[in-house]
C-alpha cells in the first residue's frame, strides 16, 4: 500500500482565538497520517526501535491555501512518493469535510541506526510491508 488516508477533528487547543488552526499543527496532522498509515501495515516507530532503528524527520515542507477552523474535520492522505532507500518521503493532503483542499506538503525522513547514530538502508521488511 503506497497510499493511505485518516480522519482527525481539530481540536479547540489547536487554534488561535478566532479559531483558526495554528499552522505548526500541521506537522501533527502530518504524523498523525504517516504512523496511521505505518500502523495499518503492522508498523510502529516503538517497534522499528527496538529493532534498533529511528526515522527522524530530516525535511519538511507545507503550502497553505485555506484555513481549517475549529471542529473541522480534516482528512489527511498520505502517499509514498519512491522507493525508500536510505530516507523515505512522504507527501500529503489535508482537506475539509467540504472536500477542499487546506494544505499539501513533504517530509522526508531517515534510517539511522540506533546504536552508530549513522544512516542505513530501509530495512528489507520495511520494504516488504511498503510494497517493494
């Protein structure tokens, strides 16, 4: 599965007094479909690091183009955009329950190996469970 969408209602704590969501929120938005998406593949990020693997987030990018309000319902869909190697970028859409589209964007993360601290190839049941 390369592509994978998940539901989240904003909540108050996440706006600003006119009830507009914070825009450093949507790197949350963006997590929260990434480990959604890493989940329903039987992944978790506890798991990758007991196995002795972190994925730190390296690059992030966003494109606002409408707010979303308090209580919106947002829909974030994520999309494997290549072939992991040794970093994994994940592109996104968030939109409205009016189906219009709030804000795109990238981020890009790494393997590195827990122990050495350095870079490493996405492990071969990573790719398995991705579809390569």
């Amino acid at each position: 599965m390369k592509k994978f969408s998940t539901q989240t209602r904003v909540r108050y704590g996440e706006t600003d007094q006119m009830g507009v969501v914070y825009h450093g929120n949507y790197a949350q938005y963006f997590e929260i479909g990434r480990t959604e998406w890493l989940r329903t593949l039987g992944v978790t990020y506890k798991d990758m690091e007991l196995s002795g693997v972190k994925l730190p987030v390296i690059s992030l990018s966003f494109t606002f183009l409408k707010p979303a309000h308090y209580d919106d319902l947002l829909t974030i869909k994520v999309e494997l955009a290549k072939k992991p190697i040794v970093k994994i970028l994940f592109d996104y859409t968030i939109s409205n329950d009016n189906n219009e589209v709030l804000c795109t964007g990238s981020s890009t993360l790494a393997f590195i190996d827990i122990k050495t601290n350095k870079p490493i190839k996405c492990p071969d049941y990573l790719l398995k469970k991705f579809g390569f």
